[in-house]
C-alpha cells in the first residue's frame, strides 16, 4: 500500500527523523529551526541559503538537536521555544553560554574570537 503524502511528511524524507536544532550565531544569538536532514540543512547555512538570519550571522554554531517523532511535533517544539525569552530558551535547553561549549560544532566560515 503506498504512503499517503501526510504519512510521508511526518516521518520525513527517506525515513529521516525530524529535528529541532540550535544554532549560535555570530552575534551571539540563538537560532532555532526544524529539519528531517540535519547535515544538508547545517551545509544549506554554511553556504548562506538556509536562512537569511544566519546568512548575516555567521559563523555559527550547532549546539543542540532534539530528536522528535513527527514533523508535526518539531514544529510544535520550535514553536513553543521561540516564545520564550533568551534566557528561557538557554534554562529549557540545558545550554551552557560561554564561548566554548562541549557539544557545540562550528560551522559556516573563521571561528569565533574569545
């Protein structure tokens, strides 16, 4: 029985699970967006056409990705996380601000100065 087009969307693209990621900007600022191909998104702001955001931010960093089941679910949990302030976002999260974060990766251009 073929996959209905609703069906294909909530489990994602070839059986990707959807995630919500965090990225850390240039300026300092968090970044949260979704995605169901977490490398080819991170690679789409690298390049500068992911988000006009991040374009004018960068470098960035990944700090985090939460894995979530449906699509429906991440856009619910980005959602709900844009809402709070920056230091809501920073306590929900578990993340750790300094200049060098442990779980963070770098991306998009010269790393940050201390």
């Amino acid at each position: 029985m073929p996959l209905k087009k609703a069906d294909a969307l909530e489990s994602g693209k070839n059986g990707r699970q959807w995630c919500v990621y965090v990225l850390r900007c240039s300026n300092d600022s968090l970044y949260i967006g979704i995605t169901n191909d977490l490398d080819k998104r991170i690679e789409r702001h690298r390049v500068g056409t992911g988000s006009k955001f991040v374009r004018s931010w960068r470098p960035f960093e990944l700090l985090k990705t939460i894995p979530c089941e449906t699509a429906g679910e991440a856009r619910r949990l980005e959602y709900d996380l844009k809402r709070l302030t920056r230091q809501k976002k920073i306590e929900a999260l578990g993340l750790r601000m300094g200049r060098q974060n442990g779980n963070a990766h770098h991306a998009g251009g010269k790393p940050f100065s201390s």
